[in-house]
C-alpha cells in the first residue's frame, strides 16, 4: 500500500509504494518534481514517511535564505533515510535504527527533533543535524504502530496508547485504544485533544487527555485508509477522511466535552469520468493546509500518474459528484490504438502459467509486426511460439506447473478483483506452497491484506 505526506504548505506531495521509491509532486502543476530510488529498495520497502517542519538555513557569503524540505522514510528493515527536496539527493541515512520495520515518524515543530517508532517497542529520539540517536526507550512489549509528538510530550500506540513525558521519559496517562493496532494519530492544535485511526476499522476516535475512554467517534461509511485535519480561531475541527473506496468525507465539529452517538460526514464528495459517470476516479489523498483552511486539496486517479486539485469545502453539498476526464484520452489516440485495446479474460482453471525470468508482461498490439520480424536471439522463443505456450493442454513438458506468483503479482499490483479471485480460490496445496514461495518478499503485505479482506467479505474480493 502506498505511503503519502503532503508538506506543510500543501505544495508537494510525497508518496512512496511498495517499490521502495520515493515521488515528490508539485500540487499546483500536477509535476513529477523528483523521483527517488534508494539502494536497497527492491529489499526494504517504505514504511513509513513524514515531511520535517520547514526551516531555513542562512548562508553567510552570498547573505540569502535557502530553504529546507526534507522528507523522511522508514524501511521494513528498520532503517531512516532522509531525503532533500531543494537539493534532490539523499542528505544521509540510518541503516540500523530499529531492529524490525519503523511504523512511524514524528516531528517536533518547535525542537525539531525527530521521534521513531517501530515492531520492536522502541521509541528513538534523533539528533538529525549529526542523524545520531539521543535517547531510546521501551515504549511497548508487544510493539508499537503509530508515534506523534502532542504539545510537550509523545503519544505512542499499538492497540493501547500511551502518553509519554519526553523529558522524564515515564508514561503519564494510558488511553484504552483501538481493536486493532493504530495506523495513524493526529493532535487537535492548541487543545487536549487528539484523533486516531486503528487499522481497518469504520470509525476514528477522539480524545481528550482527562478522560481514559475516547470523548467521541466519527463514523465513516467505508474503511479509511488516510486522514488529516486542521482547526480554526473559534475551535471548530475540520477532519479530512479518504477510504479505501476512494471517496473522500468531510466532518466538522466543535470538540466539548463527551458525546455518546456517533458523529457522521458533513458531506461527502465522489469523483466520476466525464464521459461515464458510472467510472468512479478514485480519490488516493486529501490535504487541510493551515495556509489554505477553506479549501481541501486532493489527490486523484493513478498512483503512477496523479492529479491534484483545490476544492472550497464550503462549495461541497451533503452528496457532491465531480466529473474530470482522467482516463478517458482523446478521440485521435483512441483511433490510433484500437488494435492495441487489451480485454480482461477470465482465466481457466487447468491453464498453464510460463514463470518467464523477468516479470515483464506479454503485450499484444501494434508493434506485434515489427517483432515478427526481428530475429529472436539464441536461446529466446520467437513471440508466436510463446503464445502457443499458453494453453491449456496438460501434454506439454517443460513448463513449470502449479505456480501461480506470477499471475498473483500482477493481480496484486493492478488490484484487479478477478485475477485474485481465480488465483486465492484455489484449494490445491502444491499451488497454494509453490506460489507463496515464488512471491516477492514486497508483495507478502498486500497478499494478506487482500487474503483479510476476502475472509472478511465471506469469500467475495
């Protein structure tokens, strides 16, 4: 699952998936600004992310300000890495800051200093002028997920969360948590409250650190996978939810004192393809800048090709439908390509799978005459042979059977319901241990993710 942060102002995005690289966006323009492939992504892929609090850096000679955008990653293998925007290059790096996969990042506005968290309980405070590690403590037995700094202290959760004196170091006040381990804290400026997001779950939490029980809970419609907030003068929250399913909801309250019945959306707002309103546009991300508090900035379309745009919220209507031309492309290109259209086909059970040596898809198009034509060099089958390969025959020896990762990886990738549902519902051991053995390593989180999801769906992706 991708990781995205927008910076403070609103005016990049960072987003970073399960290919271990880092995308930073211009949000005005839509710009791929810079893309970021550490070393040791295809092993450790991206956790975690967050942006540092914007700070200037005064260069005596030439007596002018540059300014500093560093985002920070936390790997699967327990490493930091911190990233300058301004100078696009990987400023330094930390390979063993934790003993398993960091599961948050929180910075302090006002000393920015730089806390982590991770599987193995422990909380790290960073020097990241020297990227030393100050202190480090216990923060949990059985592992922490989220981290956030709140007012002078530190919040810390698993599925209990706990608030931590940073200068004693002692647990001060212990909340009764989520279900399921909490994937995402915010803190309410200038109050005692806080929000949190648990993995999975339809609704957040609203806390106030006098009670030990949450004050109040907002009641999503779908999953939520991200969420974000801002408050204004008067002490009115305005929370930002994207789910799962893509939309984004809208809620705005006035946190005072307990309230026992769920808070539902102000609004809600869906976006559609203009020449099919039945083509949903997925909303990925959400942003509330405190530069911007009336608008709401969102991330739409593809994670490989996004799209942002600024919509006043108080434009947004109770059920709010905005139609954009995202995939549709023009009517000249679509003449072009025609014969080069690709159609999904349900996949038989007896089919053979080629695991070929790369994981290069086998396309079908224009340039399928021109590859006709070119010699195959030694020891590679010419295209029309290897698409005779593709049977369903079972007399055909060579070819390595019940092993179903490669079709897996793609379904897992595009997220396309039908090529994992032709590959999970199948019941035959052999296939069920050859696949797994075969998946990518980056590829075993989105697996059980999918694998959860279908079980709690009674069987249906």
């Amino acid at each position: 699952m991708e990781k995205v942060r927008f910076s403070y102002s609103g005016e990049y995005a960072a987003v970073s998936g399960i290919d271990g690289r880092l995308r930073i966006w211009e949000t005005e323009t839509n710009n791929l600004k810079h893309e970021f492939t550490p070393s040791s992504h295809l092993s450790a892929s991206c956790t975690c992310l967050e942006w540092a609090p914007t700070k200037e850096k005064h260069k005596r000679k030439r007596k002018r300000v540059v300014k500093s955008e560093i985002v920070v990653m936390g790997t699967a293998v327990g490493s930091l890495l911190f990233y300058d925007v301004v100078q696009a290059e990987l400023v330094a790096q930390s390979k063993e800051a934790h003993s398993g996969k960091v599961t948050g990042l929180a910075w302090s506005s006002i000393s920015l200093i730089l806390y982590s968290c991770g599987e193995d309980g422990c909380i790290l405070e960073w020097d990241t002028e020297n990227t030393n590690v100050t202190r480090s403590w216990k923060g949990s037995k059985n592992g922490l997920s989220s981290v956030q700094v709140f007012q002078d202290n530190l919040l810390a959760a698993g599925q209990v969360i706990t608030l931590w004196d940073l200068k004693k170091k002692i647990s001060i006040a212990t909340f009764t948590g989520h279900p399921n381990h909490v994937i995402q804290m915010e803190a309410v400026p200038q109050s005692n409250y806080f929000v949190t997001m648990g993995r999975g779950e339809r609704f957040l939490k609203i806390w106030s650190t006098a009670e030990r029980n949450c004050i109040a809970t907002l009641s999503v419609p779908e999953i939520p996978q991200f969420f974000n907030l801002i408050t204004d003068s008067l002490g009115q929250v305005t929370v930002s939810v994207v789910t799962q399913k893509g939309q984004l909801h809208l809620f705005q309250h006035k946190v005072n004192g307990p309230i026992r019945k769920p808070i539902s959306p102000l609004s809600t707002l869906k976006i559609a393809e203009s020449s099919d309103t039945t083509t949903n546009v997925p909303i990925l991300a959400s942003c509330l800048s405190p530069l911007l508090p009336s608008n709401v900035i969102t991330a739409y379309g593809s994670w490989t090709n996004l799209r942002f745009e600024s919509f006043e919220i108080s434009s947004f209507q109770n059920q709010t439908l905005i139609l954009r031309e995202v995939f549709v492309t023009s009517s000249k290109y679509k003449s072009k390509s025609r014969s080069s259209h690709h159609e999904l086909m349900e996949v038989p059970e007896d089919v053979k799978h080629l695991q070929s040596g790369t994981e290069e898809a086998i396309f079908i198009g224009d340039k399928l005459g021109k590859r006709k034509a070119e010699k195959p060099s030694d020891g590679e089958l010419p295209m029309e042979e290897r698409l005779t390969n593709l049977t369903i025959s079972t007399s055909t020896s060579g070819i390595r059977e019940n092993n179903l990762a490669y079709l897996l990886s793609q379904g897992l990738h595009s997220k396309d319901a039908r090529i994992l549902q032709s590959v999970l519902s199948r019941w035959d051991e052999e296939v069920i241990s050859n696949t797994i053995r075969s998946l990518p390593v980056q590829l075993v989180v989105p697996l059980l993710n999918e694998t959860k999801q279908m079980l709690a769906g009674k069987g249906q992706l």
